[in-house]
C-alpha cells in the first residue's frame, strides 16, 4: 500500500503541528484531510494530503472541497449577522415581522433570536420530508412554517441540527431576497476570496472528496449501554444513553427524509447530486481548509481584511458573548454554549474554549474557530467519520499543541 503524501507548507515555528497532520494522514486515520492556520492575519500553515475517495485513487489536491457539515452554521450565522449589523434583522423582533406564515401551530411568540440560539423547539421536522427533496427549498420551509413546535419556542436549548440553516437562511431570504448559498457566495466568499461554498455546482462536484461516513449498523458498545440500567451509569453516560433513544434525537438527527436510503443512518448520503447541490445552510457547506482558516482568521482580526469589513468588532462581541448553555436535548444533556449562532464551547478544544475563541464542528471531524485574543484562524478539514470518541482526535490534538506553541 501506497504511503499517502502531505504537501502544503509550514512556518518552522509551527513545525510540531505539521509532525501531528503528518502522522494522522500517513498512518491512515484520516483518508484525507487539510489542515490551515492563520495568525495576526497572515497563514502560517497550509497542508494537505491523503486521497479523496474510498479506493485511494484520487489524490487530495491544495482545492479539493469536502462537505464540512455543521461547520457550515458559522458562515450562516455570520450572513445573518450582517444584517443585524445593518440594521435589517432585528434579534428581539418576531420571526413573523420578516416571515408571517410563520406565525402559527404555537410558534406565534417565537424571536429571531431564538433560531440564532437553539431555542426555537423546531429541532426537526415533524413530518419526515420526501424522499431526495434536498433542493426544494420553497417547500421545506413552508413545511417548517406550518409544523407545531417540538418544544415551546424559547424555553430549552435543543441543538438544530439540520433546520437551524432553513430556518436562518428564510429570513435571511425574506430580508434580502437572495438564498443563503447566493449571499454567502456574494458578500462573503467572493468578497474576500474564501473558498467555501453552500450548494455546489458541476464543476464544484469536480473538486469535491468524497465523504466516508460510518455505516448504519449500531455500535455493539452502544448496544451493550443501551441494556445497562440507569443505576449502574455515571450521569454523564446516563444523558448519553436516554438522549439516544430521546424524541428529541431522533427528529434532530434520524427522522429527517421518509426513506431510510436519505438519512443520517446511512453512509453515502453526503456523495449525492441532490445533497451536493442543495443549498443546506446547517450542513453542506463545501470547503477547503485554508477557505475557513481565512474566514475565521478575518473574524479573529476584528473582521477586516484589505481594508474590508466582514462584520464590525461591535457585532463580533454581540454575536460571541453567550446567550444560552443548555443543557441541549438534543446534545446529550451537555452544558453547550451558543452566541449569536456560532458555538463559545465546543469539543474541538480539549484544553476549553479560552476567552474570546468561537466556532463551530462538523459531524464528521472537521473544524473551525477564532481566536480574538491571539488572532488566530483555524481550519480543519477530513473526509473519514470515526466513531464519537475519536470523532475530533485530529483537530483536538491539533489545537491542543497549537496552544502549548502560543
């Protein structure tokens, strides 16, 4: 078997992080993966390596694209951010001053800033979409729109796994009248060359990895915690274990589309046409791991690049202090932390999230944030899913040293 090759480039004073890339793409954890950091504005790292497809024949090149899942809610959040910043969408006001149809089944009461934060109880669909419907945008949201809440809006933290996009990019729709995938595309990711992209095209298809997802079957150590009772549990394993057979679960992450062939208990999913092509704004986002380095790294430098401005550092501070911390249905009981849309705790950093970092992961392993203090941007990217205890090990060791070097 071919030893896979890592190319790219690294500032020596960074060298220990290349050594962990290195080790984790040649030994085969991850297929395929890209790794880039930017500090103070200026990228120190830019490394790539592995293949981007199951047979190991296509190598991953400096531009290959690979589905980024969640990582994506970061670039949603901060479309909708610039709104607020404008002044076009109010955080306090109604979702149904820039959505009326909304307005019913109990969602009457519901705030924009309840769908920025998880709080919304509109974790999942209550009725399971058609089949392959990806790309019909017009009726999932008229499906959102319609549908009782799963939770009273504004009372719990319930992690929005798939509709968190829908629901920000219609109002982000109504207010502007561009799709989420075309504003992103426009204000954002032309504006500042970011290679990043929500609903691709043919020739994007191109570049694209494909993504190794686990397998449907259940984990036999899964199935062996599900027939513990309660008392034998520590508390922690406990929510691990009720939230798995939760409602609340389910809808987030399973009962999505009436076949089982579309949902999350399958592995080709993300590989499709429809998925690829959707606009999906909670989670296809497409990228390259120096395009999030970048985008993170601007928002890390008081969001301006070239003498542009992404978002202010006003609306920064706005979007980052924590507005809500669970614990999340969805997320297993856990004490999660929410701005303005992007994620204040998350896995990625084992050490803890630092004052001033923000970001987001992927349900897949990639991940991005910033650093306001240190000005750091950083960006991983991967195509292998691994199982929840070594789903973040890559970008985990990765920040890890990173902060033993700053």
């Amino acid at each position: 078997m071919t030893k896979s090759r890592v190319e790219g480039f690294c500032d020596p004073e960074f060298s220990k992080l290349e050594e962990i890339f290195v080790k984790s793409v040649e030994s085969g954890f991850d297929d395929g993966a890209g790794f880039a950091l930017e500090v103070e504005g200026k990228e120190v790292l830019n490394l790539w390596g592995g293949y981007t497809d199951k047979e190991h024949k296509t190598v991953w090149q400096e531009n290959t694209l690979v589905n980024v899942f969640s990582v994506t809610k970061a670039m949603t959040s901060t479309c909708a951010l610039q709104l607020i910043e404008s002044g076009k969408l109010d955080t306090e006001a109604l979702v149904s001053d820039y959505w009326p149809e909304y307005s019913c089944a109990g969602k009457e009461q519901t705030k924009v800033i309840d769908f920025l934060t998880h709080r919304a109880g509109m974790f999942g669909f209550q009725t399971p979409l058609p089949q392959d419907s990806w790309e019909d945008w017009n009726m999932i949201v008229d499906r959102l729109a319609k549908q009782e809440p799963i939770r009273e809006p504004g009372t719990t933290q319930g992690y929005h796994a798939m509709t968190f996009g829908y629901l920000v990019g219609e109002l982000v729709r109504r207010i502007d009248g561009r799709s989420l995938g075309n504003y992103f595309k426009e204000e954002i990711a032309d504006e500042f060359d970011i290679d990043f992209i929500i609903g691709l095209d043919n020739a994007d298809i191109e570049r694209c990895a494909d993504m190794l997802m686990l397998s449907g079957r259940p984990n036999p150590l899964i199935l062996i915690l599900l027939s513990l009772p309660n008392w034998l549990l520590p508390q922690q394993i406990k929510n691990f274990k009720e939230t798995l057979r939760s409602k609340e679960f389910s809808k987030a992450f399973v009962e999505i589309m009436e076949s089982e062939g579309s949902d999350f208990r399958t592995s080709d999913y993300p590989n499709s046409d429809p998925w690829r092509k959707a606009e999906i704004p909670a989670a296809n986002g497409h990228g390259t791991a120096a395009g999030i380095a970048k985008f993170f790294g601007i928002l890390a430098n008081d969001g301006q690049r070239d003498g542009k401005k992404l978002l202010s550092p006003e609306i920064i501070e706005q979007a980052t202090t924590v507005r809500t911390s669970g614990p999340d249905l969805v997320l297993f009981q856990a004490p999660y932390k929410f701005g303005l849309g992007y994620m204040i705790d998350a896995p990625f950093s084992p050490i803890g999230m630092k004052e001033g970092m923000f970001g987001h992961t992927g349900i897949a392993g990639s991940a991005g944030f910033a650093d306001l203090n240190n000005k750091v941007g950083f960006g991983f990217t991967n195509n292998r899913q691994h199982s929840l205890g070594k789903l973040y090990r890559t970008s985990n060791n990765l920040a890890k040293k990173l902060y033993e070097i700053l």
